[in-house]
C-alpha cells in the first residue's frame, strides 16, 4: 500500500488501542482534532485538515455528540449493567466490561 493507507492504518489501530486500554473518547478527540496536513477538504460540515483531524471529527459526532446509528453488536450485553460513565448498557468483550457510547472499559 501506500504511505497515507499505512499512516491511517497506524493511527486506526493506535486508536483502537487506547479505547480498548480505557482511555476516554474526548482524550483521543482532544489529541487529533486541529493538526493539519497538505490537502484540506471541504465537507458539508465545514474543513477537514487531514486524515487525523478527520478521524477526531467521526469519534466527536459519533461518540461525543451522539450522531449516527447506534451499531448492533454481537457481544454479549450484561444484563441490567450500566455503564458508570454515561448510564447507557454495557457489553462485555474480550475479558472486559466496555460501554460502546463513551468509550469506557474495565478489564479484570
């Protein structure tokens, strides 16, 4: 591939990681929203900079502001479990009890 496939690439999977490690949603927003590349683009929501800021602006309207479809998971839901951030129902996944809302995870 080429070397913006292999940089968004790296940041998708740095991303994933830190959600699965429990960091917050806005933490991940706050760190890629604003840097700037070679070629802005206007979308009808207003200037993407680049690839990362374009990343920061999904996870804010998706995660943040509550935008977009909720997304049906095959994990299992704990039944009853909220999650202790937002409220909204928890899943348990891999070992941990994570919240697909904000971003929360506890492992054991």
């Amino acid at each position: 591939g080429n070397s913006t496939t292999a940089k968004t690439e790296a940041i998708g999977r740095l991303v994933s990681l830190a959600l699965r490690s429990g960091l917050k949603v806005d933490a991940i927003v706050e760190q890629l929203e604003g840097i700037g590349g070679e070629h802005p683009v206007f979308q009808k929501d207003g200037l993407v900079l680049s690839i990362p800021d374009a990343i920061a602006k999904v996870l804010g309207n998706r995660y943040l502001k509550g935008e977009g479809k909720k997304v049906l998971r095959k994990e299992r839901s704990l039944m009853g479990e909220k999650c202790p951030e937002c409220r909204e129902p928890i899943t348990f996944e891999e070992g941990c009890m994570t919240c697909h809302y904000c971003g929360y995870t506890r492992c054991s």
